[in-house]
C-alpha cells in the first residue's frame, strides 16, 4: 500500500501549527537558460583534519559544475566530481564522528590533480560555503583555484536582511524548509546550490545574483592597527576580525566593507578608537585574490 506522505505534509503545514522539513535531494535542473546566456560556476566543499589551514589535510573534496545566467537564475547541474584523500596523519574521532569519514575509507586513496584543474578550468566563479577555509585549503594544492574569482555563500549574502536567523549552512536550510544528510563535501556542495537557486522573498531574485554582484566589486580593508586592547569590544561589536600576524599580514584588527564606506570607518576609528589623526591603512581586495593566503 502507497503512502501519499507529501499529501500528509501539505496537510499538516496547511494548518499553519507545523513547519515541514524535506530531505534536501540532488536536483540537477533548476531554471531554463537562454543560450546565449549561459556561465559556468563551481561549488566546492572539502572536509578536512580539521580548521587549520596550514597544519590540516584535506579528507574528501567535492566540486558541482553549474550553469547559471548573468541574472543568478541556477540552471542544470553540468558535472560533479568526489574524491577522497588519505592524510599523511590520523583522522581525529571527532572528525569521524562529524562526516562518518574513517581510516579504511581514505586508505590508499589520492585526489587526482589534473582531474580538478580540467574541472575548473571553463569556471567564470567559485563559491564555498566558507570561502576563507576552502581556497586556503585548496590552492596550495591545485593551482587552477588561484585565478579564479571566489565568493563565499556564508559572508557575502547578508542573510540575516533577508529574514534567516543564521547563516550557518544547516540553518539556511531549514529556512528553505530541507535539511540534509550526513555533512559530506559533495552533500554540502548540493546544500549550497540549492541555496543559490533560492529566490530570497525580500527582493524575488535568486540568491546567486548577490553573490555575481559581490565578485565584482572590490573589498576595502580597513586596519586597526597599533589600537589599545581596551578598545578590543568596541572593535569586536562593529565587526574587526582579529589576526594574529602568523601569516604575515599585520597584527591588527581589520574589517571588510564595500569600498564606499571607507571614508565614514577611518573616521570612526579617528574619532571613536586612536582619538586623533592618524594614517590608516585601506587594502583593496579583488575577487581574484579575496579569501586566497594572498590577501
């Protein structure tokens, strides 16, 4: 006997006392694109060691290749590709624990390098969920990631003025009403496309126009450096980051904003942080080398 369980959902929902999560599937058809329209973006995933960039190994990498058109609408899933990696080092229990991933499944596996740099060669852009880890984890790997133009489907949409209380990937799901399954790289890739094919009700486009606008605009960076750690929670509350300087960019607070706003920062922080005139250093930032060990 056949069960009509999405009738019952829609019952169950049509009462306005339930929300209903769905199963996120592996569409592979979104929207229809013109012809003549037609670009190319990668999603990529990668679970690792762990969260450090230069110490941690990559685990498992998975890449979607999409088309999609210069107004964001996502249209068909061209290529997929998954691969899993033996690290040179233990996997963590807690990492199992978090992907399923164990010693037996990576032993004797290798990430074939000309593999991605051929599946990301016709890509016009990259996005990952967390654009900071994923290129740093991934260009010193595979060169063909370097001269691409990245964005990050977690920082570079606002999510928050569009109505969703976080951007953490399992968050936005449920506020498109799917969860996932268990976290996997190639399983968050579908996440986040699924995402960007979502036409946010606050300005009925989809998601992926923001981020095509994001990649070409330039980021300012603004650094705070030499402040006193008194100021450190004023800082903190309008948005600085801090670096400890490991990497060879300053020990300095510093914030991204659009390039237009950097005039009204460095007068806050004249005024409100150091109390009197002093240089302040802006770094412009392109898509090409934002989120990269180069910015």
């Amino acid at each position: 006997m056949s069960v009509d369980f999405e009738g019952m959902a829609k019952i169950l929902e049509g009462t306005g006392d339930y929300r209903i999560l769905r199963r996120l599937q592996h569409r592979d058809r979104f929207a229809e694109l013109e012809p003549n329209d037609t670009h190319i973006g990668v999603v990529v995933d990668v679970e690792t060691t762990g969260l450090d960039v230069t110490a941690d190994e990559i685990v498992e990498i998975g890449l979607i290749k999409f088309s999609y058109a210069s107004s964001g609408s996502v249209g068909q899933v061209i290529e997929t590709f998954s691969s899993l990696n033996e690290p040179t080092k233990a996997i963590p229990p807690e990492i199992t624990l978090l992907t399923g991933i164990q010693e037996e499944d990576v032993e004797g596996h290798r990430i074939d390098d000309a593999a991605i740099a051929a599946f990301v060669s016709d890509a016009e852009i990259v996005v990952a969920h967390n654009a900071r880890f994923d290129r740093r984890m991934c260009e010193p790997h595979w060169q063909s990631f370097t001269n691409k133009p990245w964005t990050c489907s977690a920082t570079d949409i606002k999510w928050r003025d569009h109505g969703f209380e976080s951007s953490r990937l399992d968050h936005l799901l449920r506020g498109i009403g799917l969860f996932r399954g268990r976290h996997r790289a190639i399983e968050d890739c579908f996440a986040v496309l699924e995402l960007l094919a979502y036409r946010l009700k606050s300005t009925d486009r989809p998601a992926m126009a923001l981020l095509i606008e994001q990649s070409r605009r330039n980021v300012a960076r603004v650094w705070a450096e030499g402040t006193n750690y008194s100021s450190k929670d004023e800082l903190k509350a309008r948005g600085y980051r801090w670096n400890n300087g490991s990497d060879g960019r300053p020990k300095s607070w510093y914030r991204d904003l659009e390039e237009k706003g950097t005039e009204d920062e460095i007068e806050f922080l004249k005024t409100n942080i150091y109390r009197r005139d002093v240089d302040i250093k802006v770094q412009l930032i392109d898509a090409l080398s934002r989120f990269s060990i180069r910015d």
